[in-house]
C-alpha cells in the first residue's frame, strides 16, 4: 500500500472538502450537526473538509445521507 499522495490526488482531496463543506452550508448545517446526524467522530467533518485526510467510502455513505444527496452528488465539483 502507498503512502504517499500525488499532487493531482491532494489537490482532488481539497477539491472534495471545499465542495462538502459548500454542500453542508447550503443546508444550514454547522460540522458538529453534520457529524452528530452522520455519525462521524469529533472534527471528522472538519478533516475532510480542510483535504487533511482521504475519507473512507462509509464515510462517504454517511455524509450523503446526512445531507440527502446521492453519493454521486458529492463529486460533482470537477469538469
């Protein structure tokens, strides 16, 4: 397993967050709600929001239907 990240996955990983986190204002959420409703640990939302960590795919299922929206909804931040 790598460890290390390539430029084009971090700068994906940011792209993700910041698109999270414009999701989750439009709904008026704060990232203590969205992890209270997602079942996340503390500042998990916070983390993926900011790029600091590549979340997993249950992660992923559980924002989706926090925010109820597909999970295909979440990516669609690139061309």
């Amino acid at each position: 397993m790598r460890n290390k990240l390539s430029l084009e996955e971090k700068l994906f990983i940011r792209d993700f967050g910041m698109h999270l986190k414009a999701l989750r204002e439009e709904r008026n959420l704060s990232q203590t709600k969205l992890e209270a409703i997602a079942g996340l640990s503390k500042n998990q939302v916070w983390r993926i929001e900011n790029g600091e960590v590549n979340t997993t795919i249950s992660n992923l299922k559980l924002l989706a239907k926090a925010l109820d929206v597909e999970i295909a909804q979440l990516f669609e931040f690139r061309d």
